[in-house]
C-alpha cells in the first residue's frame, strides 16, 4: 500500500498537543495543573468567607467570584492554547521545513517506508512502541516523542483507510498497541 501526503502545520499541531498535552499519559501533568490553578481560587474564596465579605453578598461580593472563576476558566484555556501556539512556532520556522515535505508512505508486511526529497527511512514494525489514534489522525511512536504523523484525511477511500488499520492491527506488537491504555 502506498500514499502520499504531507502533513500541514494543524497536523503537527494537533501531533504536538497532543503529546504534550492531550494523550493519556499526561493525565497526571494535567491532574496537577488544574489543582495548582485552583488551589489559589479556593485560598481566595476562603479568605472572602472568613472575613466575612460573603456575609452580604453585596456587588462587590459577586464581583469578585465572577473574576476569580473567569480567571480560573481561562486558566484551563490558555494551558492547551499555549502548546498549540509552541506548535505553530516550530511549524513556521524555516529550519523545520523538512517536516512538511511530501512524503510517499509504503507499508507492507516488512514495515513502513517513508520517502521524500531530502530522504528516506525504513521502519521496520518492531521500531514502532505505541500506536495513538485520534479523530484524525495516527501517531505511530518511534520514541517517547518522535512518531510518524499519519492524517487520516490522506485516506481516499473507506477500503484504503480499513487496509491500513488492517496492517497496523497485524503487524503492530501488543505491547506497542496497549501502551497508551497502560500508562506508557
């Protein structure tokens, strides 16, 4: 099977949050995150209620819960927004502009080849040490951060994109398939 694609600035992108941010593993990065940014509204709403401003619930009083729960709620937006703008600097800058190079990927029974302009590199299956799927796209992981960006939207065909799938299923370890779901 073969296809040709290069990946855009929003597939590394979504590549990028995702490893840095929205897979899995990071639950626990993301767990301590939103306890950091909390920790100090729950200090604040505290100090407010010992010093007796909630007694009334004066203006003042739902002035200040409003800003402290809008800043608190921008606080979960700008984390992700700010991996997504890191992103967005690496895919504009003009050193990077081999990532984005048209690439023919040929995968078969042995492993995937990836070709472009500039170069070539065989994967054998093993070489592969985690499989993440997303709505759009597989990230096929040669190290903790490094993978193969695989768009689903290179898919043509519903046949082409279940083939695909087929020979990641069969050719994929086990090991490499579960470990997202294990913590890896």
């Amino acid at each position: 099977m073969q296809l040709q694609y290069a990946i855009s600035a929003t597939d590394y992108q979504a590549y990028y949050t995702w490893v840095m941010w929205d897979a899995p593993k990071n639950k626990k990065r993301r767990a301590t995150y939103f306890l950091r940014q909390g920790l100090p509204l729950l200090a604040f709403l505290a100090a407010f209620y010992y010093t007796g401003t909630f007694a009334g619930f004066s203006r003042f009083t739902w002035l200040a819960i409003f800003f402290l729960a809008a800043t608190f709620g921008f606080s979960f937006f700008n984390v992700r927004s700010k991996y997504q703008r890191i992103a967005l600097e690496i895919a504009e800058d003009p050193a990077n502009a081999s990532i984005f190079l048209s690439n023919l990927l040929t995968i078969d029974n042995s492993g995937i080849v990836l070709k472009n302009e500039q170069s070539a590199h065989h994967f054998s299956w093993q070489a592969f040490i985690r499989k993440e799927e997303t709505k759009d796209h597989y990230f096929l992981f040669v190290s903790a951060i490094q993978a193969l960006i695989v768009p689903k939207r290179i898919f043509t065909t519903d046949v082409e994109r279940q083939q695909f799938a087929s020979l990641l299923s069969k050719n994929i370890s086990l090991d490499a398939e579960f470990a997202a779901s294990l913590g890896s």
